[in-house]
C-alpha cells in the first residue's frame, strides 16, 4: 500500500478540479456557439441574445413570403430606431447613476481628510529630545525624576 503526502493529495485534488473546470467552460462555450448558430441576426446583450422577432406581428405565411412594403419597412425601421433609443437613454440614465455615485465618493474622501486635517491640527507636538536623555536623567536626583514620571503619567491619563 503506497502512503500519499498531504502535498501529493492536494495536487491531485487540483489537477480534478482543474479538469473539471477545463470540462464545465467547454461545455458552456459550445452551448453559447450552439446558441450564436440557431440565431446568426440575434444581438447578444450582456450574454442575452435580443432577437429582432419580439417586435414582429404575428402574421399569416402567404404575407410573409410577399416583400415588405415601403410602410412596413418605414415601421420596422421606427421600431429599430425606437430600441436604440431606448437603450441610449439606459446607457446615460446609468452613467449618470454612475457619475453621481463617483461625486459622492469624491465628497465623502473630501469631508473625511478635512476631518483627519482638524485633528491633526488641533494635536500638540513636541520635539525635546533631550528631555529624556538617559546620561541626562542620571545626573537628575531622585526627588526630580519622581515629579517628572508623576507628570507624564498625569498628562497621559488625560490625554485618554
């Protein structure tokens, strides 16, 4: 009986996966192809294929073979135009949902470095560096390093 690895059984594990998926995306590359041939006039929007038909008046066989007629062809040309209006108007309606979102976003970024301005603003810098050299503080008696480690710690109590 042979002992298999941990590393060993999660790269087999992978290469299935990996197979299956390879297997999955084929199949649903041919069901899109097999989709794109059943309908070679279809548009596809956003992976729903739009057929012209939805716009068509069910009409009898012998009306069909005949050729259109200058007025059919002025309505299915109105009805064409009509859908590509239709979608124009959904393209700005949703790049203006986008635009303002983006402006809001740009708002919010502003108000919040305002805010972090302010409060840095109203911090208290210090730049002794001497104040707490250790030769320095050696030198210091007791009594003065005691007042000293009071008054830090009093100063970081309320600062909290």
């Amino acid at each position: 009986m042979q002992k298999i690895s941990p590393l060993r059984s999660s790269i087999e594990a992978f290469n299935k996966f990996k197979a299956m998926r390879a297997n999955k995306n084929e199949k649903a590359q041919t069901q899109n192809d097999a989709a794109v041939q059943t309908n070679p006039f279809g548009i596809t929007f956003k992976g729903t294929v739009i057929q012209m038909d939805v716009f068509e008046k069910t009409q009898n066989n012998s009306e069909k073979t005949m050729s259109p007629s200058l007025k059919e062809r002025l309505q299915n040309s109105g009805k064409l135009l009509s859908a590509a209006w239709v979608g124009t108007l959904n393209k700005f309606s949703s790049f203006k949902t986008n635009v303002i979102a983006f402006g809001n976003k740009i708002k919010d970024n502003a108000i919040a470095f305002g805010n972090k301005l302010k409060e840095l603003g109203n911090t208290k810098v210090e730049l002794d560096v001497f104040k707490y050299n250790v030769s320095r503080l050696q030198k210091q008696p007791v009594s003065e390093l005691r007042t000293m480690l009071a008054n830090e710690l009093q100063g970081v109590s309320n600062e909290q």
